[in-house]
C-alpha cells in the first residue's frame, strides 16, 4: 500500500514527543514491511527518507486530498480531522482525551479499551515499542524514577516526591527542573541516552498519574528496560500494567507498600510484557489489519462521541489535611 501519514508537527521530534514518535515508528515499520509511506507534517520537517509534503499553516484539519497524489492507498491521520479526505481511505487515530462538542467519523480508534469507553467507541489499538531500542538491565540499582511532564499537576510529581521523603528512598527525576536535595534528584529534560540509562536500572518507575491516561508511554518504556511499574489505577494503567509488571495502588497505603512488594517482579516479565502485547511489530499488526478491514467494509461499526465521566478518575495522594482540604475546595491535587 502506499500510506499517508498526517501529522502536524515537525518531524522528527526535537525533544520526546510522544505523538510524533509514534509517526516516525509507524512510517519505518510500514516501510521495512514493503510499503511506500508519505508523511504529512508541518515546514520545518527533515525526513530524508520519506516523501514530505507540507501541510497549510494554520492546519485546522480540512481535507488534505489535493494535497496527494492520486495513488495514495490510504491516510492514517494522527490527529482529528474536520473535514472528511473525500478521495481516500482513512483512518483517524485519537492519541488525546477529546472534550463534547468534539466530532469523531466513524474511522477513528482510541489507543486502549478506557480510552475509546471514554468516547463511546468499540475499536483502539495500543501504543508500541521497539524493545530493541531498549536496554534490558536485570539487576537494578537502589533507586526509583519519575518520567513525565513535571509542570503537569495530573503527572503527579508532588505525591512521588511526598512518598519517597516518607520511605527515605532515592528518586531520580526526568522531565522538569527543580532544586535537589538529599535522595531527591532532578535531572532536567534529558536526552535519549540519559533517559534510557536512568530507567532501565531503577527498581521501578513511580507513576501515580492522577488523569484518565490515553496509552501511557513512560510505563511501556518502563516495562520494556524490564523495570517495573508502580501506578494508580487510573484510565488505561490497568491494561499496560500487567498481572506480574508492577504494582496499582488505590491509596497512599498501598502506594507506601509498593516499594517493598515491587521487589518480587521480575525484570524479565515485564520485558516478555512488551514483546508479546505492546511491541511496534504488534501495534503495526494491528493497524494494517484496521486499514484492511476499512478497505473491505467502508467505515468502522461505531459512532464515537464524548462520553468521560470524571468521577471515574481516583486521586492518588497522601491524605494530610492540607491535601484533603484542597481537595474540597478546588477538586485537585
């Protein structure tokens, strides 16, 4: 097939990227399987590779088929779309928590089973990694680590913090500024190096997200340098943390027990969690198999639309009687 990817960014991704990772990973794969791939994204862009073809700025999601050429297969669009590609196939994929007066076409997936219930939907694929990107350390230093967003209150970072202080353990911090003391360590908004050097010898990644979680990418990074997770059990954490991977915590109780129990994982099953559900070979399965299924049936057999309950989000946060009573006045963390 040839596929058209959509994206508006510029690629590759100068920082992390969570979205445009998954573009570029898709666009080898499709291309190591025989397929002919071109990319859809912002100016600026720099794939050598791939034929790229410069989206309009400001790009509100109209349709882009006089954009390509006339033997495009398919588009795979990873963002929503307003208007309809009216000479293509597509497919969009949802990488985000959309809000109500969000439309979806019946040709979009969401990225897990929380996350397309959120929106009404039957059909999601799950995120992939490459484990060969990743290093498999088995004997893991005396540490934890916290990857995500440090300015993004749902992250959580405030409650990790907390918990290390209360067990007096290390905590090595990626993605934010901050000033380190004692067991707590800052380390900025690291390279690729750096990250996968930290992450694949701590004894477990601490992620008590406080969000409905799309398809988490730090945790399956996590899993797949064979180091255990420790998380809420909010949105998709249940799906990506599988029975033997880590630990899920509804409460600051079982959040402290974490660090004691997470020492009977075994590194070596968190990284066979990768390799048979959340590998890019299998995510690129599944998506050939979706675009297939479009080929054959014309649309997709659901209708999305908003249906997020915030109820359904439980807070994970040390009960001290400041927390709680802001937690009463504002309904945050």
């Amino acid at each position: 097939m040839k596929i058209a990817l959509l994206h508006d960014s510029v690629l590759p991704p100068k920082n992390y990227g969570g979205i445009e990772r998954i573009v570029m990973t898709l666009a080898k794969e499709y291309t190591a399987r025989g397929h002919e791939v071109i990319i859809l994204s912002r100016q600026g862009t720099t794939v050598s590779n791939y034929e790229c073809i410069q989206l309009p700025s400001p790009y509100k999601g109209e349709d882009v088929s006089h954009l390509l050429p006339a033997d495009v297969d398919f588009i795979h669009s990873h963002q929503p779309l307003r208007e309809k590609p009216g000479k293509f196939p597509f497919l969009v994929t949802i990488h985000g928590n959309g809000h109500p007066e969000e439309h979806y076409w019946p040709n979009t997936n969401f990225l897990s089973q929380s996350h397309a219930r959120n929106h009404n939907a039957k059909h999601f694929i799950y995120n992939g990694v490459d484990p060969s990107h990743y290093p498999f350390v088995e004997n893991k230093d005396d540490y934890f680590v916290f990857l995500a967003r440090t300015t993004w209150r749902v992250k959580n970072l405030k409650t990790a913090l907390v918990w290390a202080k209360d067990l007096g353990l290390k905590l090595e911090i990626m993605g934010g500024s901050g000033v380190s003391r004692g067991d707590i360590h800052y380390n900025g908004l690291v390279d690729e190096e750096e990250k996968l050097k930290l992450l694949s010898r701590a004894k477990a990644l601490i992620y008590p997200t406080n969000w409905d979680e799309p398809c988490a990418a730090a945790p399956l990074e996590a899993l797949a340098c064979g180091t255990p997770v420790i998380s809420s059990v909010n949105g998709c954490m249940p799906e990506l943390v599988r029975q033997g991977t880590g630990i899920l915590c509804e409460n600051y109780d079982q959040l402290l027990q974490a660090a004691k129990n997470v020492e009977t994982i075994r590194p070596k099953d968190c990284r066979e969690s990768i390799e048979s559900f959340f590998s890019l070979g299998r995510m690129s399965d599944d998506y050939l198999s979706m675009f297939e299924k479009i080929l054959q049936n014309g649309e997709l057999d659901h209708q999305p639309r908003y249906n997020f309950d915030p109820s359904s989000v439980k807070y994970l946060y040390k009960p001290s009687l400041k927390n709680r009573l802001q937690l009463s006045l504002t309904g945050k963390i």
